[in-house]
C-alpha cells in the first residue's frame, strides 16, 4: 500500500510517500523551490517522492492532506465575524483565496494527482507522527503549536494502531501563538524566529514575570487562558496590541540593537512555556495513566523546553518528534492514515522506531562533478576522507560536508552539514559572522557519540539523535567551548556507527588527534536560506562564505 502525504498553504509545505508503513522518501518543498518556509503547492516534492520510487501518481493507492479545510475556514471566518469591524482590512485579503481556492483542495488535488484524497485533522496528524514514529506501542501524546483548524493542544492516547483525543485547547488560546507574538514583538519574523528567542532567552533572565503575567492565566492543569487585550493575531496581520507596547515598551526595531529588556523578556517567555508545558505533561501522565509520552507540533522545536522536561522525570520514558512542525505533519497523516486502513483490515501496523531523517534526495558523483566544474573549482579525492577531514576540523578549518541523502526537518544532521572545531571558543563568532551571516547569539550544535553522551551529558536514559534536546554540560567537561551556550548548556546530537557512520568516524578521528572527541555541526545555509538540497545549492553556499573546504560525497574542494 502507496500513501502519499501533503502539508501545503501555510508554511514549511512537505510531501512524504509511505509505503507498507515505511517511509521511502519525504522532503519539504523549501529544499527544491530555495523558498524558506515555501507554503505553496509542494510540487517538487512530490516529484521527488515519485521519482524516487520510480513510479507516478497513478501508483498511489491513497492520498491524505495534514488538516481539514472546511474545519479551518470555519475558524477563520467566526474570527472575523466575533472580531468585526476590527479585521476589515485583512478579511478582504483572506477570504476571497479562501472562496477561490483553498475550500476547494480536494479537487484541486483530484486535478493534480488523479485521485480524491482524505483529509485528517491537524492535531492528529501531529500526533500521529509523533506516535507512530516513537517505537511505543502505548503512550500519552501531547502536541502543542500555533493553530491547525481550531485546536492549539491535544492530549491524546496512542495504543497499538488507535489514537485517541482525550482533551484539547482551541483558538485563541495558544502557546504557539503566545510564543510568536513576543517573536515578533522582539524584532523576529514569525514561524521562523522562534528558535532565536529560545537562543537569546539564555542571555536574559526571567525578571518580567509580574508583568509578563498579565498577558494570561495559568491553572493547575496546565491549560490557560490569553488576555485578549494584549494581543492582535485574531484580526491583524501584526501579533501584539498597543496594550503589549504599553505593558513592555516599544518593540524591537528587526535588526536593531538587543536590549537587556529583550533578553529579560525572552527569557521570561521561556519560563512560562516550560512552566506550562511541565504542568501539561503532568496532567497527561494523570489522565492516561502512561509512563510513557511523546510530543508533537511546532513547539516540540524548543529543545531548551524538552531539556527541562526530561529531566522532569515525570515521565519514564521520552520521544521528543523532531520533524513536529507542518512538514512533518505530512508524514503524520500518512502514517494515521496506514494505522486506520490496516486497523480496519485486522492487521498490525508495524511502525519502527524512528532511526534517522534521511529520507531527500541524494546525487550521483556526475552531478558533484559538474557543480564543481561549473563554478570552476578545483577538487580531488584522498584515501580516507574521514581521517582527513578530522584533521582539517583540528587545525581549525570550516568545512561544508555534503554527504547522501538530505534529512528532513529544520536541523542539519550530517547530510548538509557544516562541521567546525568544538575547542576554540571564537569559532562561534567566526561561524555566525563570517559563515552563517546571523545574530551573534546563536548557539551551535555538538556532536558526540553515543557512547560519550553520558559522560559529557549525565544521565538521561535516553540518546538525542535529531539535535532536539538542550542539556547542561558536565562539570569539568566543557572542553568543546564553540558548543557550550552562554547558560552552559549544548543542544547535542549524538550519532552511532550504524545511522551515521562517517560522521561518527570524523568525531572519533578528530578525538583521536585532540582527545576531545565532539565537534560542531550547523545547518548547511546562510541566514534566510533553506538548508542546501543540490550539489549546486551546496557549491554556491560554499562560494559566498569563509568555509575552508567543501566536501561533495567524497569530492574534496579546497580554498
């Protein structure tokens, strides 16, 4: 059984084809189109999904879209109507793409692909990816993000090939839409800068709790409620009221200086997400009965928020969903698709616990080559391009390592990488001014193996994989300073021989000549930019920066 899933029309819009229950390939159409957060038709994508499997879109058995049409125009247009006249302007933006288009995907996708498709709502497609792809055969599931149709978080019940919705919060009230109105109060662009907030909160301190906590209202269970008041996201294209301006002062200029109030102010935010989402987590142990959780939607990205809930202990085992934005709600759906099918015919779904992310495309050596040749670069090839590299990283060097198949999600995890040395602590400087063009207070990830993580980490009965977990480093093992946040933090990725062999061997040589066996890894673009798909994306990313060295599957290029 072929299943095709498709998140498109908000942002980050991603295909991915399901096949038996295995995902064969899945990539979001920013990769393809060079769009960040591209929202249009995944077009790209899904060709390379088909082309991937050698087949067309007449081989598809199913087809499934991420959230329900009709369910969200609905909430949009009783946003309008409770908000009017405020919203005037912008509902004669939005409604008339609404009438034209958007209520009518499902032939729109009849149009494209040939069939009529499912539709599964967006909460359950966030939580089933999550489910499905974390091994357990029974857990509670949390999901938390902006809004899909009207549901802003779940607490769900996954067993075997069911997932059930225990409880949910809707629209207004949303911790994703909570987080995006100080994002952009501070000056970030929403449904982007997000993460930098979270990077910047480590520079501040949670000081503006008194009036921070008259934005909403918490209660034991950890839902809330937001004062409307302070907030314009129901009828205005900006998130915050003149009564946020009042309360904290004129927002960010974008690109202007960082204040301490900034920081104060991310860091207060921050608080109050970890403070809501412990005493959530709480509540679902409570109304499950599970020892066992996952977590899915786009807050799910916050990995200083999943630090603090694993340490929490409040549950005894973890899956933190490293794909939980909309692109990832693209394999949720046909993975909750599968489950309902196969359910209904009487068999298992046989879902594996989620290993990697590689699942884009990958290039012939032809394809190197040609980029290379084009941008008239000179290359060659060593005997052991692993050792080799390991030593470029230890006398300092910066290298682009493109490597097979590209990961899906928004972090870099070895297949467009750019990996530096963990030792020297201006290399974070050097990263983000000379490399990446961004704010200076952006951390880096390091880069362990498995069999290290404790010893730098401490205990965590875990492993962290997908770079979604923020953990205080050890005493005494802060050696990788370009990997060590402000508050002594690192978002580590660990990697095994198995799931990522070469890179796992570059940490393990570049060990062997430093005795510090961690390096940094960063997502291979420049600010603004998708992460790099082609070798030709990755061979012009090369060109404008201050990277020492390009690696293209094995092809060396070195400046």
């Amino acid at each position: 059984m072929i299943i095709l899933g498709i998140s498109a029309f908000y942002h980050d819009s991603s295909a991915c084809l399901l096949e038996n229950g295995k995902i064969v390939a899945a990539a979001a159409e920013e990769r393809f189109s060079r769009i960040k957060h591209d929202h249009g038709w995944p077009e790209q994508a899904i060709d390379f999904c088909l082309k991937f499997r050698k087949i067309s879109s007449g081989d598809i058995d199913h087809i499934v879209f991420y959230e329900k049409p009709f369910l969200k125009f609905d909430r949009i247009l009783d946003t309008y109507i409770r908000n009017f006249p405020l919203g005037y302007g912008t509902f004669h933006q939005v409604i008339p793409s609404w009438v034209r288009s958007k209520l009518h995907i499902k032939y729109f996708i009849k149009r494209k692909l040939g069939k009529i498709p499912y539709f599964v709502s967006h909460h359950l497609s966030h939580a089933a990816a999550a489910f499905f792809l974390s091994g357990f055969t029974q857990s509670a599931v949390i999901t938390f993000d902006g809004v899909g149709e009207w549901n802003t978080l779940s607490i769900s019940k996954g067993n075997g090939n069911d997932i059930e919705i225990l409880k949910v919060m809707d629209f207004p009230d949303s911790l994703g839409l909570l987080y995006s109105a100080i994002t952009a109060f501070l000056g970030f662009k929403v449904n982007s800068g997000e993460g930098k907030v979270m990077g910047l909160a480590s520079y501040g301190k949670p000081a503006m709790k008194q009036e921070f906590s008259r934005l909403l209202r918490i209660f034991d269970d950890g839902s809330f409620k937001l004062n409307r008041k302070y907030f314009a996201y129901e009828h205005s294209k900006r998130m915050y009221s003149k009564e946020m301006i009042r309360l904290f002062g004129e927002p960010r200029i974008p690109e202007g200086p960082i204040t301490k109030r900034d920081e104060d102010l991310a860091a207060t935010l921050q608080w109050f997400l970890e403070e809501i989402a412990l005493k959530i987590s709480a509540h679902a142990k409570e109304i499950t009965g599970s020892s066992r959780v996952c977590y899915g939607g786009g807050v799910v990205l916050n990995s200083v928020m999943n630090g603090k809930l694993l340490k929490s202990g409040i549950f005894d085992e973890y899956f933190f969903l490293p794909i939980g934005g909309d692109g990832g709600a693209a394999v949720g759906c046909a993975a909750f698709l599968y489950a309902f099918l196969t359910k209904n015919a009487g068999k298992q779904t046989g879902f594996e616990k989620l290993t990697n992310l590689f699942w884009g495309p990958s290039y012939s050596k032809e394809v190197s080559e040609k980029a290379l040749t084009e941008a008239g670069l000179s290359f060659r090839t060593v005997d052991d391009t692993e050792a080799y590299i390991a030593s470029k990283l230890a006398q300092g060097k910066i290298v682009g390592w493109f490597e097979g198949r590209m990961e899906m999600g928004q972090r870099a995890l070895g297949g467009r990488s750019i990996l530096t040395d963990s030792r020297d602590p201006a290399m974070k400087d050097i990263l983000n001014e000379k490399v990446k063009h961004r704010e200076s207070f952006r951390p880096f990830a390091p880069v362990v193996r498995e069999e290290d993580f404790e010893s730098f980490f401490g205990s965590t009965g875990t492993t962290s994989p997908f770079m979604i977990l923020c953990l205080p480093v050890m005493p005494e093992k802060d050696s990788f300073k370009a990997g060590i946040h402000v508050d002594n933090t690192g978002r580590v990725q660990t990697v095994n021989e198995r799931e990522n062999p070469k890179i796992y061997r570059i940490v393990s040589e570049f060990g062997k000549i430093t005795g510090v066996p961690v390096i940094i890894n960063t997502s291979f673009n420049l600010r603004g930019e998708p992460i790099v798909c082609s070798p030709k994306d990755a061979v012009e990313t090369f060109v404008k920066t201050h990277m020492d060295i390009l690696v293209l599957d094995g092809l060396i290029c070195e400046k």
